[in-house]
C-alpha cells in the first residue's frame, strides 16, 4: 500500500494532526545496498565471512545476482527486500498571521449617489516544500501523495488541496489558487465619498517532521567452494549478517505554507472606520 498523508492545519498545533498510511516494499536497489555497506561484492564476502567463519565463493541478494540459476526458487527463498515504514510523525511549528494580499480604491467623483461592486480578488500560492536529512543518498524509486485540510473557525476546511513528490528528493508543489471574489460585495457613496477594500488572508506556515525506517528483510544465498558443513548453498537472513546498524532512520522535513480565510473589509478612506466585512 503506498505511502499518503493526510495533514490537518488547525489554528495551533494541539488542534493540528498528520496521519499516515501504508509502506513501501521492493526488491533491494544498489543505492540501499549502499547505505547498509554491502554494495560492493568484496563487502558481501566479507560480511558472510564474519556470520559463518568460512569465506564463501559468492554471495547474492537478489534472483537477478546469481550467475547458476535461481537458488531463490529453487529453495524457496526470499530475496532481500527492502521494507519503508513510518516511525514517527511531528508538527514541529505552526504559525498563522493576517496579510493584506491586495487593496483598491473607490471613490466617488460625480455629483450623484453611486453604487460599486467593491469585491476583489487575487491569485496565491500554496506550497508543500519538501527536504530530507544531508546523510540520505536514496531515491527509493517511489512516491509519496497527501492531502493538506486547512481549518479555521469553520466546521469545513477553509482550503484543500493535495500534493505528490518523490521518496527521498526535495522539491515544492505549489498549487495557485484565487482568494476573495469578483462579485457579492457592493458599496453605495456619496459625491466625494471613498472607501478602501482590503482583501484580507491569513497567511500560514506548518512545519511537520516525519521519521521513516527503512528495513532489510530476506535471504542472502550464498555459495561456498568447497562445501561448507556439507552444503555447497546456504541461506542466511540478511540481519543476521549484517554489520552495525540492521535498520536506518530517514528524515522527511514538510513545511506548508498556505492563506486562508480570505474576507473583503471596507473602511472609510478618511477615518478607516470598517463599514462592512465579507468572508469567502
């Protein structure tokens, strides 16, 4: 089942939550070999070596490693996998503010009551930016999906939309939306009258820091030349043999920025009197 997020943005972290589903399995790719120091053959022998105490002729991970046919089918063996999980997730910051996005002027220069639509509009960006630890050298070969659900004082989300990046490649998603409206919102002045409309947002940013493990699972087969305890094959699980750590820590680092709760406010030019207010 692939990865996928579902981010909540609430006004504060306790009223925030990021929930997560689902792994990531597959055959091991040379770039992981790398990270566990079994890349090279001569690290393989190696490490069978200090397991068995016997020096093997070859050692392979994989149905595709093995230059006699597949002792994976043949026995029955798995090939090494490996296995993403999540291992933790945390909002790290929240913050939210309110920005004045655009403003416009209305004024009045006739001799007559007029009336003006004084809706206004305009575009932003909303971003997921994406960064992972310097010591990750993985691509991993997958995705992960999410969806961001800003919320404010409504029961419904004031924003959604949803995001896609590479496992373990940093990069944006920015998705334009348009805040405010074009219509909905009029004002009557008098000759010499003015107002201002200010479209008004909260702009937001959500910092959310997410810890993956990533697992070795499976058999080594392993040739020894001559027989070794009457065996030319063995089979060894891959922790048993490995040296160090049997498992890595990699850090995902989200950061969200967002506007919501978009509303017009129109005040008197002279005295900034706010004279009404439309949320959208």
């Amino acid at each position: 089942m692939p990865i996928s997020f579902d981010i909540v943005v609430g006004a504060d972290r306790s009223s925030s939550n990021v929930t997560a589903i689902g792994y990531e399995s597959h055959i091991i790719r040379q770039d992981e070999r790398e990270l566990f120091q079994i890349g090279k053959n001569s690290q393989l022998l190696d490490v069978v070596e200090n397991h068995s105490g016997n020096r093997p002729e070859d050692v392979n991970l994989t149905n595709s490693d093995e230059p006699w046919g597949s002792l994976y089918d043949k026995y029955d063996w798995q090939p090494v996998t490996s296995n993403y999980m999540i291992k933790d997730i945390v909002v790290t910051e929240i913050k939210q503010v309110p920005v004045i996005i655009a403003n416009k002027v209305f004024e009045n220069k006739s001799r007559k009551i007029a009336t003006y639509n004084a809706s206004i509009s305009d575009s932003v960006a909303n971003t997921v930016e994406s960064t992972w630890n310097t010591s990750n050298k993985i691509s991993a070969g997958f995705s992960i999906k999410g969806k961001v659900q800003v919320y404010g004082a409504e029961v419904e989300p004031s924003l959604s939309f949803g995001f896609e990046h590479a496992w373990g490649k940093g990069g944006t998603t920015r998705q334009m939306t348009t805040v405010g409206s074009t219509t909905g919102l009029s004002v009557t002045l008098n000759p010499n009258e003015s107002v201002i409309a200010e479209l008004v947002a909260t702009r937001g940013k959500m910092n959310v820091k997410i810890k993956y493990y990533l697992i070795l699972t499976g058999f080594a087969a392993v040739n020894y030349f001559p027989e070794f305890k009457g065996h030319y094959f063995w089979a060894y699980p891959i922790n048993n043999i490995l040296n160090g750590e049997k498992y890595k820590v990699i850090t995902e680092n989200i950061q969200i920025d967002y506007y919501s709760n978009a509303k017009v406010v129109l005040k008197d030019m002279k005295t900034s009197r706010v004279l009404q207010s439309k949320s959208f």
